[in-house]
C-alpha cells in the first residue's frame, strides 16, 4: 500500500483558470471546549469565507496553516492562508487550473504545487511563495510534474518529481534556487522512485522509496547527502512521514496491517499502535518527541491521536464529525487538519492540547510501555 501524505486532503477541483489574488477576512469559525471547559485545551474549527471543503495540510512554529480549498463562485480549487490572528489569505498561481498549499516554515515561505494546462496534458509543476506575496515556479525539466512536500527554516525545499525522462526521483531545492535530483532506490530496482516528503532545520530529510517489486522502504537523506536506508524489522513496507530537529523520523509500516513507528537518531526503532485500532498512521513529530497522526477503528472511520515522547498516547476527535483527518503539528504540540460532517463534507480545525488536564470529552489518555528492538 502507497500511504499518501496530508491525510486530511479529501477533496480538492480542478476546474477554471484563476488569476493571482488575495482576500483577507475574519474567520468563521466555532470553538468546542471539553466538558471541564478548560481554556487550555481547545478545538476550534473554521473555514475559509466564501468556501467549502477546507483541507489544513501544514502548520509553521508560529500557528500560520496552509492548505486547500474549494472557491464556491469560481468552483476551483485554491490555497488559503489562515493567520494566528485569525484571519485568512486566498491565492492561487496564475493562469493555474488549481493551486496546492502543502508546507510553510515560519518565515512564511509556502510550497505546493498546481496545475496547468500545456497542450493537450495537463502538468504540475511546483511553487515557492514568499512572505510578500511573490510566487516563484519550482521546475526541473520541460512538462515535469513538480511536488514539493515540505520547506524547512532555511528555505530548503524537498520533495519528488517526474517527467518524460524520470519515473520519480527526490529533491532538494536550496535557497538560493540550485536544485539537486536524488535517486535512492537500488541500481539494480526496475520501476521504483524515490519521495522525499519532509525536511528538518539542519538539512536532514526522510522519505521512502520503491524496490520495483511493489514494497517501499524508508531512507534519510543526511545535510551532506548521505543516504542511509532502513526498514522496520519484519516489515513488507516502511513509509516514513515526517523529521525533527533532532534526527528523529515518525511513519508508518506494514506487517499485516498497519502500524506506527519512531526511529531514533541512533538507528534505534520504537513501534506502537493505538490501542484498539485497525491501523495507526503517523504524519507529524516535533521536537519534544510528541507524535501525530490518525487511525482507524473497526467501522473504518478516523480519529486523531497524539502520542507523548512517553509512549502514552492520547486520541480525540473534532466534536459532532464522522471522520478527524489529522494533517501535521507544529513545535507546540498545535495540530491541524480537517474533519468531515454527517453530509462529509471537509472543514479545517486547530487542536491545542492541555498538558495539565486532557480527561474531559472527546479527548482520552492510553497509557503503555513502547516496544524497542
């Protein structure tokens, strides 16, 4: 199984062409507390004004989110910027039949992709836009489809790409716009690739790569290039997701069904599951070691989990939804993403945890050891 990134993605249109602009307003958004009313631990939900279907698919240090949304005038998919102030900023890259938001560091610098049409196919090259407003394209060769995935607070940029002449190969763009292509997969795989999909501030990144045999395998790609590749013991699969400050990688594996796992900066792997659950899926870690995710329970419907660096492991859902859609988590241990109603259509939401207090509703505790090799 490919796990895609940014879970809480479900639905994003392609549809007329938009010009480049931007529209400010105050959000319209509720805020659910638990049953203790604790200030501390809140869950606000929101959308974007004029919208529908608003997806979070990143969070910077400072609380700034990015993601998708559907424009309900122009019927097309566009990217938002929702402020800690709680305002909100549209845009969408000239000319482009959609444009895609999925990282932003804390500078403001935002990465994604988006869509155009050139001749008769339609190709995906990346973006870069800055603070100001200014969007620059991220693009590797002629009709190559360009996804970038994360950018640190450097402005490192990583990701993969293909195109006519490429089935998939990783990439870091550096600030001063130099762009190196990587390849982790074996010489000898036929039909692999290579993703990178997550970067820390020393220039470390993660990802997975294909054998050519249809089983994906974990690498990280170290500041000076070195790759070491790695799997979780037993596994048929290792889908890494996310990197901190310190080295450590969070993801996801295979054995059966589907798990969680942390490697540690010495190599050392720490798997472990949500209790109860049909499948963990890992997607952010911070630097305290607290890691984010979904999982899915019997009747396949997603709830979000926050593990603490201490194994124990806390799960919530966003109040009155069918599916919470966790997408990434910020240094504060601030998670966003989006969640689907009775009519499953998507909203945004902000978690704030209480590290005090977290028994109250929709927010309870699992306790356990973790599993070392």
């Amino acid at each position: 199984m490919t796990f895609s990134r940014n879970f809480g993605s479900m639905q994003f249109f392609l549809v007329a062409a938009l010009v480049l602009s931007a529209a400010t307003a105050l959000a319209q958004q509720k805020q659910a507390v638990d049953s203790r009313n604790d200030p501390d631990f809140r869950i606000i939900t929101f959308d974007v004004p004029g919208g529908n279907q608003t997806s979070p698919l990143a969070i910077s240090p400072s609380g700034q989110i990015v993601g998708v949304y559907t424009d309900i005038n122009a019927g097309a998919g566009r990217s938002f910027v929702r402020n800690a102030d709680d305002t909100f900023t549209t845009f969408s890259v000239l000319n482009a039949l959609g444009t895609r938001a999925t990282g932003v560091n804390e500078s403001g610098q935002i990465v994604g992709w988006y869509f155009i049409l050139e001749g008769y196919d339609t190709v995906q090259p990346g973006f870069l836009r800055n603070s100001d407003g200014a969007i620059t394209t991220i693009g590797l060769e002629a009709y190559a489809n360009v996804f970038p995935e994360g950018i640190n607070s450097r402005g490192q940029v990583v990701g993969y790409w293909n195109g006519p002449n490429v089935e998939g190969d990783g990439f870091l763009q550096q600030p001063d716009g130099t762009i190196a292509s990587f390849d982790v997969a074996p010489n000898d795989s036929v039909g692999g690739g290579t993703t990178d999909v997550a970067i820390n501030s020393s220039g470390e990144s993660t990802g997975f790569y294909n054998d050519g045999e249809g089983r994906q395998h974990g690498f990280l790609r170290r500041a000076d290039g070195k790759i070491v590749r790695f799997d979780v013991p037993g596994a048929t699969d290792t889908v890494p997701q996310a990197i901190n400050s310190g080295g450590q990688i969070a993801g996801s594996y295979t054995e059966g069904d589907t798990h969680g796992f942390l490697r540690e900066a010495d190599g050392r792997i720490v798997r472990f599951d949500v209790p109860g659950a049909m499948a963990t899926l890992p997607i952010a870690i911070n630097a305290r070691g607290q890691i984010a995710g979904s999982f899915f329970d019997d009747e396949s419907a997603s709830h979000g989990f926050l593990r603490e660096a201490d194994g124990s492991i806390e799960r919530f859902d966003v109040p009155n939804s069918t599916d919470t859609l966790p997408a990434a988590m910020n240094e504060r241990g601030e998670i966003t993403g989006g969640f689907l109603d009775s009519a499953r259509d998507e909203h945004g939401f902000l978690l704030t945890p209480n590290k005090h207090s977290i028994e109250g509703h929709d927010f309870e505790r699992w306790s356990g050891l973790p599993a070392r090799w």
